[in-house]
C-alpha cells in the first residue's frame, strides 16, 4: 500500500507545475496583456431580442483601464473599462464595464456585462441578462 501512495507523489507534482497560476490572480491582472478576440456571441432564452454594443472584434485591456477595440471593418475605438464584484447571498458576480468611442466618427459604444467567467487561462465568457434572455459573449487570447 505504501508504494501506491509514493507513486502518486511524481504524478502530483508533475500536475501542480503544469498548471497555471492565474487561477491565483484577479480577474482584473487576468483581462490585462494580450489581445482578446470576441468570436461568438450566443443567446438563450424567449423574448425581445437585444443588440450587444460589440461583435465579432479585438480587445486590449491596460493597466491604466484604458481600452482599445478594434472592429472586423479596421475601426479602433479608444476608451475604458473596469471590472466591479457585487456580492449576492454567497454568490460573487464580476461585472465588466466596456465604453469606446471612435474620434473618426464620433461613434459611441458601451456595454455592461452582468458577470464574467474564465475558463481558462487564455479564455473568458461575458454575460448579458437581458429579460428572459442571456447573451453569452466568448473571449479568447
């Protein structure tokens, strides 16, 4: 019985350095670095349909909470962000908070995202209640 046991140690310190350490980290040292692609948006559920501020496009989130959006036409808007925790009951949500404006055009975007998920290191989801229905928003590095 004792080997089995010091069998499992190799096998769990190779699984322990293998995995990321983001896990550790804010969501708001997650989002920053790195280019982000918004490359589907889905929904679910009845009633009047929403139009997400955003689609398919690039992100670039700073330090500073500076935002830079870069739609599939060339268009870069110029902005900010922020992400705010709200704690209901035992449930923490992470909300993301996204305006940009093209100075060319004088186009305003904004969208708030009612909770934001890694699932993993280099992907997120964003999620939009709107009624009965929810839009999820996918993200990748």
């Amino acid at each position: 019985m004792r080997k089995i046991y010091l069998a499992f140690i190799p096998v769990t310190i190779l699984i322990m350095a293998a995995c990321s350490k983001d896990v550790f980290k804010s969501y708001d040292k997650r989002i920053m670095g790195g280019t982000w692609e918004l490359y589907d948006i889905s929904s679910v559920g009845v009633g009047s349909r929403y139009s997400p501020a955003f689609y398919n496009g690039w992100f670039t989130f700073e330090e500073s909470g500076r935002a830079t959006y870069t739609n599939q036409a060339g268009e870069v808007y110029e902005g900010s962000w922020d992400i705010r925790k709200d704690y209901q009951q035992d449930n923490l949500t992470q909300s993301l908070f996204i305006t940009v404006i093209n100075f060319q055009t004088q186009d305003v975007l904004s969208e708030y995202f009612d909770d934001m998920q890694f699932t993993g290191t280099d992907r997120f989801k964003a999620f939009i209640n709107s009624g009965t229905r929810t839009y999820t928003c996918k993200f990748k590095r």
